[in-house]
C-alpha cells in the first residue's frame, strides 16, 4: 500500500439488547465511538428487548433474521454486539447470520492491542486475549478432529486438535504471567524508592475519554499521548509536579481509562498497572462535566475502584471540560462539594485545554499535600474516608 492510499475500513452492523437494566445505551454511542477507535465503520443500528437472553442466539431466531436481513441491506460485514456473548451464543449466531459476530468484550480487548506501547501494557493486553480465547475453544473450529497418533497408519487415537490447542494457549498464559510477575517486582522496587522518598502520590483516575491524560499534560507541562478517543493511552506514565504553595514536588500518574463493563480479565491483567490507584495517597477522580451521563460514568469508575481495592483512597473530583459546556450550564462557583453517598465530596471544576480552573486544582493539591505533611485533615473534608496505613 503507497502513503497515499485509502485504509480499508470494515463496515459493521452494531446490536444491542435492552434487559431491563439502566444501564443500557439506547443509541449505541459507546459502542460505535468503540467501534471507530477500533478501525471499523459503523453502517447500520439494530436494538431489541428481551426479559433474558436467548441460550442459543442471544436474540432469538426471530430477530436473529432481521439482524441478517439488515446487514445484507447495510452491506456490513461484520456483526458487534454491545454485550458479551458465550462461545456457544457466538457460534450459533454465526452459523445463522453466515457472518463474523463479536462482542464487546473482544472489541476492547483489540483496541487495548493496538494501544499498548509498553513493554507491560503489551503483556497485560496479551494475557487477558489468552483468557478470552481460552473459552472460545470448545467446537470453535472445524478442524477439531482427532489426529492420528503413532507411526503411519498403526497409531492410536492420538490427541484431538482442541486439546493441542488447549495445551499451547495454557502454556503462553504461564509464560505471559511468568513475565509479568518480574515487571510487577520493577514496579513494586519503584514504588518503594517513591516512599522512601516519602513522595506524595497523586493517580489521574476516571472514565474513559474524560480527558486525563490532556489535565496530565496541562499540570506537568509533559507530552503524553492525548486524544479525544476511547483509550487513547493505555500505559501509566507517572511525572514530577512541583506545587509551589506547597514548597514541594509531588509524583503524579495517568492510569489507564474505564469503561462501563470493562472485561474482568483486563481488570486481572491490569492489576500492576492499577496498584499505581491502590497505593496512592489521593485520587483526582477526573469527570467528563459535558457529558450528560457522567453520573453513570462515574459509578462505573467507583465499581473499578472496588474491584482493585482502591475504594478508600482519598478522592478529589475533578470536572473537566468546562470549555465544552453551555453558558447556561455553567456551575456558579468553580469550587463545591458533589454528594457521594450521602457524603460531601470534594469538585473542582477546570478545562484541562483552556487551562482555566487549573491554578485553584493546585491549590487544592498544595493544601491536601501540606496538611498530610502536618497530620491534619484536609481543609476542604469531608471527603471519602481514607485507609489505613
């Protein structure tokens, strides 16, 4: 292919099934920014609802002829559900539809392929796709036959294909883990030179695209990768900022972005990554302000926190994109407190572009910095209980 010439782009027809939970996206516009980020071409819409899913087709035979019907229309390609579907409901429903049918979960996992840069992230991302096709084995393939042992045609039975398959991708995953445990060992001797320093640490958290790494940027005059794109960086990069108020340098590290129903095995493979948020001495939870459902975005990220033990860390959040809202959307004050539980959080509103609010955020960081250094709590509490240490 010359420099020149156009990238083929594959078109995909997206599904998503409502089952009454509240979390479903109506218009499917997380999953088609997903599917972008991933190369493909979004070309047609198809939702439904059902009270479960359909063992077989997850949808129904039924519906199962109009997904068909409207990719020959649309001339998709490729058929992507929003949900994770079983090796089985896989299967069958490409076996109906005669055409390639992904999940969610693997769509992520193909776009944390193609991010990863580091040495690590590339592990991890290799770990949780072994995971994943390690289920999708069973009657996956037509070429499963038993293979012939022994010599000529006197052998045995021998061994099945799937079970030669089964074994190598079992073998890759205790290799893969092998090499992540001496990566985690580097970061665990980094961290502790950090607190021997007795360095404050501060993790960027938040949903994906809530413009991160752009405030990472902005606070440490650095130049990691930033876009407005699902996942636009992958792999924790961790900086000096020095808070002047606070006559000290503080460290401070962009972690990789969640997403509603993040796979459980990328959660797994990330843990190294993600023991940057558990160690932390505070959180700046970052928010997407001009996102109307950032209050979901924000329960999913909390669900994350959870999962990986980083619940109790001192959180502040921080609003962002205020360049992106309305006038008339505009908070009265730059500086408030979000209920959390019942509980007065602290917020801080900014524009990690236009840089407005960012002298307050380091302000705010200066003062939680000096009254750790004090042992006092923090002059803008209550905020979410902190661990022990």
């Amino acid at each position: 292919m010359t420099p020149t010439a156009k990238r083929m782009v594959t078109p995909v027809l997206l599904v998503g099934v409502d089952l009454g939970g509240d979390q479903f996206d109506g218009g499917l516009e997380e999953l088609g920014l997903l599917a972008e980020t991933a190369g493909l071409q979004p070309v047609a819409r198809m939702t439904c609802k059902r009270k479960a899913p359909d063992a077989a087709l997850f949808v129904g035979s039924g519906k199962a002829d109009e997904i068909r019907t409207l990719a020959q229309m649309s001339g998709a390609s490729e058929v992507l559900f929003d949900q994770a579907l079983s090796p089985a409901q896989q299967r069958n429903l490409e076996r109906h539809l005669e055409l390639p049918v992904y999940d969610r979960t693997l769509l992520i996992l193909e776009i944390f392929a193609q991010r990863a840069r580091s040495h690590e992230g590339k592990l991890q991302v290799a770990l949780a796709k072994l995971h994943y096709l390690s289920t999708r084995l069973v009657r996956r393939w037509s070429h499963l036959e038993r293979q012939t042992g022994g010599i000529g045609a006197r052998g045995g039975p021998g061994e099945k294909q799937i079970e030669l398959d089964r074994r190598m991708i079992g073998e890759s995953i205790k290799r893969t883990k092998d090499r992540l445990v001496k990566v985690k060992r580097q970061r665990s001797t980094q961290r502790r030179q950090r607190d021997r320093r007795e360095t404050f640490n501060i993790s960027l958290v938040g949903y994906t695209n809530a413009g991160k790494s752009t405030l990472f940027n902005s606070l440490v005059k650095a130049d990691a990768y930033a876009a407005d794109q699902l996942f636009a960086t992958l792999d924790t990069t961790t900086r000096q900022l020095y808070l002047a108020q606070a006559g000290r340098s503080v460290s401070l590290s962009d972690t990789v972005g969640f997403i509603r129903d993040l796979p459980h095995g990328l959660v797994d493979a990330f843990a190294a990554t993600l023991q940057e948020a558990v160690d932390a001495d505070l959180l700046l939870h970052v928010v997407d302000a001009s996102n109307p459902a950032f209050p979901e975005q924000m329960v999913q990220v909390w669900k994350v926190l959870r999962e990986i033990g980083a619940a109790d860390v001192p959180q502040l959040l921080v609003f962002n994109k205020l360049d992106a809202l309305d006038p008339s959307q505009r908070p009265p004050t730059l500086v408030d407190q979000y209920d959390v539980e019942g509980i007065g959080t602290p917020r801080i509103f900014v524009s990690a572009r236009s840089g407005e609010g960012l002298d307050l955020l380091r302000t705010a960081l200066s003062d939680r910095v000096t009254q750790c250094d004090l042992r006092m709590p923090p002059a803008l509490a209550p905020e979410l209980p902190a661990h022990d240490t």
